[in-house]
C-alpha cells in the first residue's frame, strides 16, 4: 500500500481537533509549522481568512501560488484553496513533492458547471455546425477562409478541462492576462469556445472590441446549449453558461448607490462581475490589479470593491489611511474557499508530522494527483499561456 492517500478516498473530519479551541488549534499549527519549516510549504489564496493566512508562506492568486511551489524544494505543500488550484500545482511540482488539500470538500462552483462530457458533447456539435458550414461555403464562394474554432480556459477549472483544451489547439488564461490569450487565439482560428466564466469572457472580449451581438451562450443544461448550427457559425464567440457566484452577486443597483453616496468613490471591480457592472465601474481588473491599484493610491482615496470579501477586509486593515467598502451591502464570500478552517490545516500538518517521524505506513491524506495522460494535455495548454507572458 502506497504511504499516500489517494484523493479519490473520503477525509473524514479531523481526529482529535474537534475537542480543542480555536486558540489551541492556533496555538499548536505554529508549533508545528516551525518544526516542519524544511520539509512544508503553506500557500494561501488571497480569498482565505486571516485565521488561515496569518500560516501562509506565499499569498497569492491561483496562478501565482502554483508558480511558486513549482520553484520551492519542499517535499509538502499544503495549498488552502480550492481543488482545481492545487491541481494545477501537482501538475506543476515534481513527483516527489506532494501538494494537499486540507479539506477535499473546497471546491469552485464555476469550475464545476463545465465538466468533460458536457465540453466534449458541445464541442461535438460545434464541429458539426462548422464542417456543413465549411463545405459549403467553399463550394460557393472564391476566396473561402475555413472556419476554425479554438477553446480557451480560463484557469478556474479541473485539469480534465485543461487537458481538453490542450488536446484541441487551445489555451488557458488568467484574469490578468485574458485579452492577450484571446487574442492568440485569433491567430490560430476564426472563432472562440471560452469557459467556463461566461463574465470574464464577455467583458474581456468587448474591451478588444468585439459586439456583444457576436457573442452568444451556450448552455448545457439545453439541448445543443440552446442554440442552432446557424448562430453557431455567425458568431465569433461561444461563451460558456459559467460564472462566479461571488462575482455574480455584485449588480448594477450597488454601482448606482455608491455612485450617489459619494461621488469621490471609484469603483473597481473583478471582471468575474457582470457586464453591465463592469461596464458602470471606473475600473476592471484582476485580483492583482485590484491590488496594485489600492497599493498605488493616494491617501484619502476612496474605493467600493467588487470581490471577495476576505480580499477587501484584508485590504481595509492594510490601508487604514484610505477609505474601502465592499460594493455590495452583503457578505460575498467564496464559501467553498472557507472550508478550509485550522482544525483541517492543522490536520494535514499532523499526519505530515507523524510521517516523518515514523517513515512507516501511515498515510498522509487529501494528497491531490493528476494522472500522466491528462497532465501531459494539461501543461501543453498552460505552457502555451506562459510562452505569451
């Protein structure tokens, strides 16, 4: 039996935590990180809780977090974030280095409504519309230019995906750098597949000025996504039925009340928000750029920020000489991302604990693998995004 635990078994609730308090669960990850600090590395999602950052080694974003374990020597490295991200780092990461994630039940609610079959039954069916449409056009017409549709990831997604798009001449995309990637892949093809964010893609392709009346949706839960071969192939873009929970709960009536409130507010957004959102705010960017503008800012400036919300507090306390809100009245929060709690963090540094010091058959649970064939798609598709950074 492998030392390991694959991460397809159940972690049950974490033995032996759930009976101390918070400040002895706190208490006891420090002792633990500083003992482990050569053989583990804690990365933190900008969306998790301080009570989980305050441990990070590396905060970050998705991309950038997974970019750096790739550079790190650890034999461990515990990802509190969501399951698509710590993917991405195995795949990332050498095979003697194991990526955990504290708890199996932190997924993406985007990522998951695109899945394979769905990808692959659309995809079917995009094919077939342009293969008709190819051949007849290149019986009618004299200067005939094939259509040829090229799908585009966003990283928000299972490595099943990235590995779809690889396979099929595609890439994949960050919010960062979305517009560049989009517009590498109109060099290769005609049309766009982007998912699974249908947000992300509307927005980012009507700022390189695509109209909205060449963009269309399709969704899976219809048949043919609920459009015809012939809106198929006038469009220049397919989206994708996908969005961000959080992102999405930001609307149009939260602009328009800042807006009257305060005029000095500026109002910065994800590109996760709906178009008419972003399209309201005075500025649209990524978490990073999010960042960077509120880093850059004069004191005194005020901003109502369109995402997450551990993202904006954390924000609030780090620039207590600017004045930030969150744009919407509610708690927008990445509920998946806070599953992972201490009592889990402090867990998987327990079983790590006991490994090393037993070197026996226990296992060390939640340890997330990717299996050759997709990784091998998977990393042709992301390779092809960091050729173009």
């Amino acid at each position: 039996m492998s030392i390991y635990q694959e991460e397809t078994n159940v972690h049950l609730p974490p033995t032996g935590t759930e009976k101390l308090s918070e400040a002895e669960v706190l208490a006891e990850i420090d002792i633990l990180k500083k003992e482990l600090k050569d053989d583990v590395i804690i990365l933190g999602h900008h969306y998790q809780q301080n009570d989980i950052i305050r441990f990070a080694d590396i905060v970050g974003d998705s991309l950038q977090l997974a970019k750096s374990a790739a550079k790190l020597q650890k034999e461990f490295i515990i990802f509190c974030g969501v399951h698509f991200m710590a993917e991405t780092a195995d795949m990332l990461t050498t095979e003697n280095q194991k990526v955990i994630l504290p708890d199996l039940r932190a997924g993406c609610s985007m990522a998951d409504m695109a899945v394979k079959a769905d990808i692959e039954r659309a995809w079917k069916f995009f094919q077939e519309s342009l293969q008709k449409n190819n051949t007849s056009n290149s019986n009618n017409a004299n200067n005939f230019k094939e259509e040829i549709i090229i799908p585009i990831t966003y990283i928000n997604c299972a490595a099943t995906l990235k590995s779809f798009v690889g396979e099929n001449g595609g890439a994949i995309c960050t919010s960062s750098n979305a517009k560049e990637i989009i517009s590498w892949a109109f060099t290769k093809g005609t049309k766009l597949l982007f998912f699974p964010d249908q947000h992300l893609g509307r927005n980012t392709c009507f700022s390189m000025g695509i109209p909205l009346e060449k963009m269309v949706v399709y969704d899976p839960r219809k048949k043919n996504g609920g459009l015809t071969s012939e809106e198929i192939n006038k469009a220049q873009v397919i989206l994708w039925y996908g969005f961000c929970s959080v992102h999405q709960g930001f609307k149009i009536e939260h602009v328009h009340y800042w807006k009257k409130q305060d005029p000095e507010v500026q109002i910065i957004v994800h590109p996760e928000c709906s178009f008419d959102v972003v399209q309201a705010a005075d500025l649209s960017g990524s978490t990073s750029y999010i960042i960077n503008v509120i880093e850059k800012a004069k004191p005194g400036s005020k901003f109502a920020i369109g995402t997450e919300i551990n993202l904006v507090n954390r924000l609030k306390e780090k620039f207590p000489e600017q004045m930030i809100f969150s744009l919407s009245p509610y708690q927008c929060l990445c509920t998946t991302m806070y599953r992972i709690r201490p009592q889990w963090l402090l867990n998987s540094l327990r079983e790590i604990m006991q490994f090393k010091k037993h070197n026996s058959s226990l296992m060390v649970s939640n340890i997330i693998t990717v299996d050759d064939a997709t990784k091998k798609w998977s990393l042709i598709a992301l390779n092809r995004m960091l050729e173009l950074k």
